[in-house]
C-alpha cells in the first residue's frame, strides 16, 4: 500500500526543517521524502498549500470508558480524536473502575485497538483507585502499556505519598504527570475566584490553590529526580515557577490546554456551564502568563484535557454541573487562530508542542517525520476558516464553550500507519 | 415607560431610570397596602407561582400578598434541595410550571446562576427572590425605597453595609442598586467574608468598621451565620459581636438620623445590639411593609404595567 503526499510544506520539530517537499509512505511507514517524487501506483494525496506534520499527540484525554460511557466511549473519543487531527492520544485513568491495574490498562487498549482510528496510550493512576491512600501497581501497568501515571481529577493530597510515588515511578523510568489542586484552598469553588466570582456570587477556586502544589511537586521532583509534568498550568504564577524550575535543571514539564490559553473567566457570565472547568478559567493576566509560557518554552506542550459530559449533566445550575469542556476537535482551530496567527508561536513551534514534545515526555516512538518512521501524518490547512458547530462533533460530548465561533486552521486529514482515517472532517 | 426586561433577575444591569420607575410604582402600592380594604383588580386574571428551593419565611409571604393584594391568582412550590440531586432538573421543574400558564416564576434557590437559568428557558417572567450569594434584587429596591422614603433621596447618601458580604446577595444588589443612584457605598466586616474584588463593583472596602460607620446616613447591618464559624472564617460570634456587632457607642459615629436597616431575620445580640434594633432609628419594620410595595409594583411592571404610556409619550 503506497500513498504519496504532494505538494505540502513538510514541518518535522525533529529536525527542525520545514519545507515544500513531498512525502511516499509505504506499508505503513515513511519511505521517502523529496522535491516530486513520482507516484508510480501510488495513491496521491494532493496537500498543496496545506502543512504536512507528524500525526498530532494529545496527552491529555478523557475517553470515559469504562464506566461513563454516556459520555463518551473509546470508540467516539477515537473518532473525535481522527476528526481533531490526531494521531495518538493519552487517556486519564479516572474511569470506573479507576485504570489502576494492568488488567484496566490491557483492556483499554484492546477497545482502542478495535475502535481502530487512533493510538490510544492508557495513563494509569498513581494511586488505588485514585484514593490518594496507596500506591497502585506502577510496574505491573507499565508492562501492560501504561505511558505515564497520573490521579487526573484528583490531586495526591499527601506530600508523603506523592514522594514515594515519584521515587517509584523514578526507578521505572516513568512520568508523573500531576494534577495540582490543594483542595483545602479549592474548596467548593467552582469558577476563578476574582471579581467576577464576586460579582457572579459563585464560590471561588484562588490560583494559590494550583500554585502551592505545583510549588510542592516542584520540590519532589528536584529531590527524587523524577521526571514530572505538569498537567493543565492555568495561572501566571504556575508558569513563573515552572520557569525558574526549569532553569534550575529540575525535570518538570508542563502543558496547557486551549481554552486556558484563549479564554479568560469573563466567559463564565451569564452562567453558561460549558466555562465550568478545573482548573477554571483564570484573568486575562493570567492567559498572558501562559502565552508568554509557550513562547519561552516554559510550556512545551499543548493538551486539551478533553472531558466530555452529557447534555443532562451540563443543562442544570452552574454549581451543580460536572467540571470539564470538550478539546479533541477545536485544538488546531484555537492553536492556530489564538497562537500561530497571532505570531506567538512559529507553526514549527506550534506542531513540536502536539507531536514531538508530548511523544518525549510518554518515551513514545512517535512524533518526527523521519524515514522509517510511523506514517502517523496529519494535514493541516492553515488558512481554513471556519465555524465551531458542536452538532458535528464525533465527541458524544457537546459541552464546549467555544460554539459559534469562528476558527482559523482545520485539520485536512488524518493518517494512521499510512492510513487515512479522516478527510475533510470525514472519518474513514 | 415600562421595564425593558422580561425578567428581574438582579440590579447589576437594570438602569437608574428603571430602578426609580419601580420605586415610583411602589409609593402607590404603599397606599393600597394601607387600606382598609387592600384589594385592586390590576393583575385579575394572572398567576403567580413561587418557586422556593431554600426556607424563607418573609419573602415568600411578602411575594404572595403583593399577588393577592393585586388579586393575582398564586402559588407555592417548595422543592427541597435534596431532590434536585436525585429526581427532576429545575428546567423540567420550570417548563411543568409553564406549561401550566404562569405569567410570573418568583425563585428562591440556593445556587448562584438558578434565576438566569430559569429566565433563559421561560416565556414567563421570572422574579428572582434570591440565587445563592449572586443577587436579591427586590431585598435592594425595597431597601432603596425605604431610604428614599426616609431620606428624601439616594444621591450623595454615606451607606455602609457591615457584616458577611462574601456570601450576601443582598450585599451585592445593594451595591449595584445604591452607587447607580448616587449612594457611596463602604463595606466592612472580617477579611476572611469579604469578597475579592469587591471595589470594582464601585463600593469601598474598611479595613475597620469604624471606619465606614463614620457620618453614614444608613447603616445596613448583614445577618451573619453561625456555620460561617464551623467553615472557618471567623473565630466566633463572641469576637465578631466585640469587632463587627453595632451597639450604641458605633451607631454614634454615623449621622444623628442615621438608618439602621437589616434584611432580616436578625441575630439579636450579635451582629446587631436589641436595643438598637428596636431603637428610634431602626426602620427594619418598615422595611417589611415596604418589600410588600415593591414587590407589587416589580409583578405590576413585569406584567406589562406602564408600558402602555410608552405610546402616549
């Protein structure tokens, strides 16, 4: 099986190059690249004008399955994740059951495998069941394919446990990717508290509440050694201590998610619980942090932490709604339009933060458009304009806060293992 | 003119001139209320429903007689908080009423953002009677209405507002309603109630309670909650009674014909000294006569009132 991609502009943050070349995947991997390559009985596959990048990595997904399949199951997450443009994504282990065993691990691969549209790359919890009591079988759920462990959702309350758990994970060579929320500064807020929580009357969530534990897991990680991202930084004063750990050397990573780098808790009036999200969405200071974050390189990466919820869930008073919007399938619009467009992030940038440097951070093979690679490719039209219409979505989530608007740069198609998985917002 | 909203679900964004149109509709209201035969037709043939998700006692009974006074047909539903969690949403709730024919929803709920939800998904007008520690908007026009009755006007009046405004509403439409007509609003009470931000919303925060007792021409003393203590915010009503309570040495920093309101129902002997409750200055009962007014002239509004004059005009 031969398909030829032609005329594209080649973007590959391995080696930094872009460049109009034309691309020849062969069984499944990438065999050649070069100025017009001749297709032979290849299928071609017309990118002219288009960008030709590593398939996109989402390390930061919640499929939902098993237990809340309402919401989402691996198969429409996978879907969603083709139609977004990504290749390969890493799944939460807040489920029920919690993904805290190998079994759990083994048996979401195997519905992903099945589902067939994308890699799907399990997170197992760091804790039992999440509970933040004991340490779950770290080694036994990297055996079975888990990528990074994570209590996503729920932060490991314990400055004790967290400790062991990264010189654990240390010693497996793995990530600990945290979820920094000190509950007892959270507690019951449900919005940024600022004047706008005033104003709305809502219970707020301070930014010292994501900033006294990113602090803490700063310090475990410098102490254990162990390699630690930070899972959606949403405050200024997350990303200044970031930077001056980085600077110091230690092994912190962190991402941040669309919506906390476009929108600011503005979009909670009005009371639309679609803006309902953890972290909550901070001040415009705060959306500047973060944009001068990724600019540095303080943020390496870009994850949607896509949580999708019923409509039923989402339809009630604001207090009462479940955290979370969904992200597989605005990533690219709001990465390009809020990042690329603006000039805040050259496109190489803006595809290293989705391929290469998510795919680091997991060990995954993947994420560089070397020959030999994995022909995981996603095409991107960056002048595309377009309309956010959730009733297309393949999410069986439809809680975003970003419909109706307007977004530049759509994913084209989506290729896995040389295989179009989608076309034009098709899923094949 | 009437009002431009179909609903009342706070005073952040209602302008001066609408505010001063329901105060003006009240002050006849007063007078029906004072009657001996206190009936008109005006509403005759509408029907009110109140909707209450949180105990109240004044409210409800107030909303209800403003109805009936304006021979409104009305109803009371109390669901319990306990069964929104497991049985019906408030907007299946909402549609159930309005399928039934009400002209006006009055709701009480415990969540900040219930009275928008609701107004988003009726065709009927929705009063909103208090939502969480968001807006209790007709508490503020009966409270303006009491001050302008008394004082003959709100512009340039020193108003301070002592007490828990972290999670008041009656606070917060008090602050919107007061600085829109003019009022200086100074706000004081323990840092760990008071809301951050709070001055943008145009009031100004003391540090001491002094400090915003100084010449007021109205006192509005805030109910606070014992759980406040249990949740940790302040040490306990012992303290708060010696640092925030308003006895008689305070009430003297403010302008000799001071104000001194409550929004009720009152601590006595903690947030407010008995005697000063039932002094010379308190209007508090008469601000329960006056949320009557109100409320009737907000349902007489709402209901289509004083817009026929809008084609006179």
């Amino acid at each position: 099986m031969k398909l030829l991609i032609k005329g594209g502009t080649l973007i590959d943050p391995a080696t930094g190059k872009v460049g109009e070349l034309d691309l020849l995947v062969i069984d499944g991997r990438i065999a050649k690249t070069g100025v017009n390559l001749s297709a032979g009985d290849a299928e071609v596959l017309d990118a002219a004008g288009k960008l030709v990048t590593p398939g996109l990595i989402d390390m930061h997904v919640h499929l939902r399955e098993p237990g809340f399949e309402a919401k989402e199951t691996i198969f429409s997450g996978s879907c969603a994740a083709a139609r977004g443009g990504f290749t390969s994504i890493a799944c939460m282990p807040n489920t029920n059951p919690v993904a805290d065993c190998a079994a759990i691990i083994s048996y979401i691969r195997g519905r992903a495998r099945k589902a067939g549209k994308v890699n799907v790359y399990p997170i197992g919890a760091i804790t039992s069941g999440s509970k933040g009591a004991e340490l779950a079988e770290m080694g036994d759920m990297q055996e079975a394919g888990a990528v990074a462990f994570s209590d996503d959702g729920q932060p490991v309350i314990s400055a004790g446990l967290m400790r062991r758990a990264m010189q654990y994970a240390g010693m497996l060579n793995m990530t600990i990717i945290s979820h920094c929320e000190d509950k007892s500064l959270a507690s019951g807020g449900v919005m940024h508290e600022g004047y706008l929580s005033t104003v709305l009357g809502l219970p707020g969530i301070p930014a010292c509440a994501e900033e006294v534990m990113v602090a803490r897991d700063i310090l475990l990680a410098e102490e254990t050694g162990c390699p630690v991202h930070i899972a959606h930084v949403s405050t200024a004063g997350s990303v200044r201590l970031v930077r001056e750990a980085r600077a110091r050397g230690i092994r912190v990573t962190a991402e941040v998610t669309p919506h906390h780098f476009t929108l600011t808790d503005e979009a909670v009036t009005g009371y639309n619980t679609s803006t309902k999200v953890n972290p909550p969405l901070r001040t415009g200071a705060d959306v500047a942090a973060v944009r001068q974050g990724l600019a540095d390189g303080t943020i390496s990466v870009i994850a949607t932490d896509h949580a999708p919820h019923t409509i039923e869930e989402k339809d009630v008073e604001y207090g009462l709604a479940p955290f979370g919007m969904v992200g597989l399938e605005t990533a690219v619009g709001l990465v390009w339009t809020e990042l690329v467009a603006t000039g805040i992030l050259t496109p190489l940038e803006a595809v290293a933060k989705l391929t290469l440097n998510p795919a680091t951070i997991l060990g995954l093979p993947k994420g560089e458009l070397a020959v030999g690679a994995d022909a995981d490719i996603t095409i991107i039209d960056p002048a595309a304009t377009w309309t956010v219409d959730p009733e297309q979505f393949a999410s069986k989530g439809r809680n975003t806060p970003f419909a109706g608007r307007v977004l530049q740069g759509l994913p084209y198609a989506t290729i896995l293992g040389g295989r179009i998985v989608m076309r034009e917002g098709a899923l094949a | 003119m009437g009002l431009s909203g179909k609903d009342l679900v706070g005073l952040q964004h209602l302008p001066a001139e609408e505010i001063k149109l329901i105060l003006d509709n009240a002050l006849p209201m007063k007078g029906i209320i004072q009657r001996q035969i206190k009936k008109v037709p005006t509403l005759r043939g509408h029907a009110m429903v109140t909707v209450f998700y949180e105990a109240s006692t004044r409210t409800r009974a107030s909303f209800d007689l403003a109805a009936k006074y304006l021979s409104a047909d009305t109803i009371g539903i109390t669901a319990a908080t306990s069964s929104v969690k497991k049985g019906e949403s408030l907007r299946d709730t909402a549609r159930t009423i309005a399928a039934m024919g009400a002209d006006v929803v009055v709701l009480r709920h415990p969540l900040a953002g219930a009275a928008e939800l609701l107004a988003r998904t009726l065709k009927a007008a929705v009063i909103n009677a208090g939502d969480g520690a968001h807006e209790h908007p007709t508490q503020a026009l009966l409270d303006l209405f009491t001050v302008n009755e008394k004082k003959g006007r709100i512009n340039g009046l020193k108003v301070a507002i002592i007490g828990d405004i972290l999670h008041s509403r009656v606070a917060r439409s008090n602050i919107w309603g007061f600085t829109r007509l003019g009022a200086q609003v100074r706000l004081a009470g323990p840092a760990t109630l008071m809301p951050p931000g709070v001055e943008q919303m145009g009031a100004r925060v003391c540090g001491r309670i002094e400090d915003a007792l100084d010449g007021a021409d109205v006192v509005y003393i805030l109910r606070i909650q014992r759980e406040r203590q249990q949740q940790g915010l302040f040490p306990g009503v012992r303290e708060y009674s010696r640092l925030f309570g308003l006895n008689a040495a305070r009430l003297k920093l403010a302008v000799p014909d001071a104000l001194v309101m409550h929004p009720g129902p009152m601590n006595r002997g903690v947030e407010i000294d008995p005697e000063i409750a039932d002094g010379l200055q308190s209007v508090i009962t008469e601000q329960v006569t006056n949320g009557v007014a109100v409320r009737m002239a907000v349902l007489y509004l709402l209901t289509g009132g004083g817009s026929q004059h809008e084609i006179t005009y």
